[in-house]
C-alpha cells in the first residue's frame, strides 16, 4: 500500500478548499487531513467545520399512523419506508400490509394500492422505497423490482441476476441496505454476498438495467480471514445524488466513500467517533438439550445505521454514539438522542457539522426536499415528519 501525504500539494488542497466552501464561509483546514492511499484519496475528519453550532434544526411537523386507529387509514401495518411527492403528498411503504398508502400535506388519507400475492404488482415483503422523479416513477424492492407510475398505476419488474446458482442479490441479512435509482431506469442494488466466499475481489454493489441484468458492479469487499465476518463487516448503506454519484457508508466500518456514475472512486472519508472499532472473532457456547458446540461468531462494532443525499447534495450519515446491545436496541438509555446524531459532510467529503437526532424511536429515515422522515415499525408504528430548517 503505498501512501503520499498531501503537505506539499497546495493545487489540491486548495481545489479541495475552494470546492467546498458554503457562501462566504472559509473552510478549517486544522479541522480535517488529506492523503493518498494507492491513488484514492482520503479524507480523516479530526472535527466538524461548524464546531458544536448544528447547521440545521429538524422541526417537527406531525406524524401519520396511529396504534389505536379506529380505521385503516389511520394504522400503519409495518411501515418500512417513506417518500414525498412534488406537490407534498407523501407515500408510505407497508412492509406487513404489502401495500402503499398516500397522505397529503395535511396527513390527510388520500389513497392506497398494492397487495400480497405473486401476480404484477403485487408484494411478498416489500423493504424499500425510491422515487424517480425524473421519470415519474416509484420503485419498490421485495422479491423482485416493481415500479409503478405516481397514481399507483403497475409499469413493470424484473427480479434481479443471480451470481450463482442458490444465489441472491437481496439475501435477508444485506437486505436493509435498500435501493438506490439513477436517473434513468437503471437500479443500485447490493451485490450477491453468496459469492464472497470464493476467491477474487468481489463487488459491494451492482448496477441493473430494467430487465434485471447486472450492467456493472463497483465497490471493493475488503476480505477477512473468517468468511462470516467479511459478510458483516461489509454490510453498507448507500444513496445518489443528483449528477448520480453513489455514496456508500459502513455499518461496521468508520468508512464513507463517493463512487462516480461509471463506479470510479472519488474518496473515502472518516470522522472522530468517540468509541474504539473492535471487528473481531469470539467463540460462543451453543445449547442445544443436552448437545452444546462451540462456535466462532463475528462482534462488530455498529457505526452507522445509514446515508441519505439530500438536495444539496449533502450526505447525511447517521451514526452511532454508544453501542446497541444483541437486540438492536439500547441498555440503561430511554434518551434517543444519545444514541445517534447526524454527521453531514459536503460532496466533497469534508464534515460541515452534526445534526442533533430527535428522541423518537425508528428503524429506517429518508430525506426529501426539506423534509426528513424517520420510520417507526416497531414502537409505534407511525412515520415522523420533519422540516430541516437551515441555519444562517
């Protein structure tokens, strides 16, 4: 691995300065390194441009989905994913109703369509959901990818290429990565983990055309020497921007890298976290009656619970500030917000500031226009609106 710090390399950093700057503010350069690591650059973020001051406040609006609803528009069977319409109507994915409902800006019940079953249209269960709005389209992934016009009106799907035989590219483990949308009518997957355990270097992500063959795959799987952990350790989220560079962020890595359209990478950036990364092998005893059998299993440290490009083209990366016990939640903690906060770099990998989280329970969050949404399915199965109000 050959390394090349840039002390001395004053174009780069100031095309790195000059590109990153907001208005008139002058960019730290004290406040983040930069180096070259085998040609990619890398970006270690000591702290954040803004110091303590957040950039933003999240105001809430209101939320949609009540637990003792009188009627179905009002429940919220497993609501897994968000999404908001031009004029403000907003769409919510059912993972248990295999169904999705639209509300206008007021909350309101508007209308609802899909089902479950296996015919067009219909979903097994469905996790995720993205809006093409350069194509006017809606996305859903579950078994297979569906898409549909904004009235809810079926299109098309493909279900995607398998890289072997007995495998899949939405295996349930990696599955809550999601799906991104490029602007045309290609889809950003994960990459078939069925595969990582044979030789040669493998790909985090690949590109599909709309009839579900994989156009190319991009991202470096970084090998360990227990297969289970390479799987783990290379679980990420992922998400565009508008010119469609791809942004992937680690679930159990201190790494956030931008991938251009044709999967180059552009950079790879960390920041402080105020824990110690421990991704190691530890033996478990199994139970079994009276049968017990010693394994060796993958502990991880949870770093990031996803990454979200809003429309300027910032990266909200949200992180984890104490660690989640077996179960995902939170031991001897009933405060959200010292659970997660908002790491918010510029396109550029450099972090402007953080992003305080609001103390509602969630499993899922996505951003679109001013709005963020944070999706409860287990708590109180409900979806939070938010207005991100910039700061001066």
């Amino acid at each position: 691995m050959k390394r090349l710090f840039l002390m001395i390399s004053s174009a780069f950093l100031t095309s790195v300065l000059l590109t990153a700057c907001r208005g008139d503010s002058s960019i730290d350069t004290s406040k983040f390194t930069v180096e070259v690591v085998d040609g990619v650059k890398r970006i270690h973020n000591i702290a954040p441009q803004l110091g303590e001051t957040p950039g933003i406040t999240l105001e809430l609006i209101g939320k949609i989905g009540e637990l003792e609803g009188q009627t179905d528009k009002d429940i919220l069977y497993d609501p897994v994913d968000a999404a908001r319409l031009p004029n403000g109507d907003i769409l919510i994915l059912e993972g248990g109703g295999c169904s999705i409902k639209r509300y206008n800006k007021d909350h309101e019940f508007i209308s609802s369509f899909g089902q479950k079953g296996l015919g067009p249209g219909d979903f097994i269960s469905p996790y995720s959901l993205r809006l093409n709005r350069k194509r006017n389209r809606l996305y859903v992934a579950d078994n297979k990818i569906s898409w549909f016009s904004l009235d809810g009106r079926f299109v098309d799907s493909f279900k995607p290429a398998k890289a072997r035989l007995g495998g899949s590219s939405t295996t349930e483990q990696y599955r809550t990565s999601g799906m991104v949308l490029l602007a045309g009518s290609r889809v950003i997957l994960p990459g078939d983990t069925s595969v990582w355990e044979a030789p040669g270097e493998h790909k985090l992500l690949s590109v599909y055309d709309d009839v579900g063959t994989i156009i190319r795959s991009f991202g470096a799987v970084k090998p360990f020497d227990d297969p289970h952990m390479t799987l783990n350790a290379n679980i990420v989220h992922f998400s565009t921007d508008s010119e469609d560079n791809c942004y992937i962020a680690y679930a159990f890595q201190n790494k956030v890298e931008k991938y251009s359209p044709d999967g180059t990478i552009v950079f790879s950036a960390d920041r402080y976290l105020p824990y110690e990364i421990k991704n190691e092998m530890k033996e478990f005893v199994f139970e079994s009656g009276p049968m017990k059998q010693v394994m060796s299993w993958p502990t991880v440290t949870a770093v990031t619970k996803g990454i979200f490009v809003d429309q300027k083209d910032r990266m909200w990366v949200l992180t984890f500030l104490i660690q989640p016990n077996k179960f995902g939640g939170f031991d001897n903690e009933k405060n959200i917000t010292r659970c997660y906060e908002f790491d918010v770099f510029d396109s550029h990998g450099i972090l402007q500031f953080k992003v305080p989280f609001p103390n509602v329970h969630f499993n899922n969050f996505s951003i679109y226009d001013d709005r963020l949404y944070l999706i409860d399915s287990q708590h109180e199965s409900c979806v939070y609106e938010f207005r991100i109000v910039e700061r001066n």
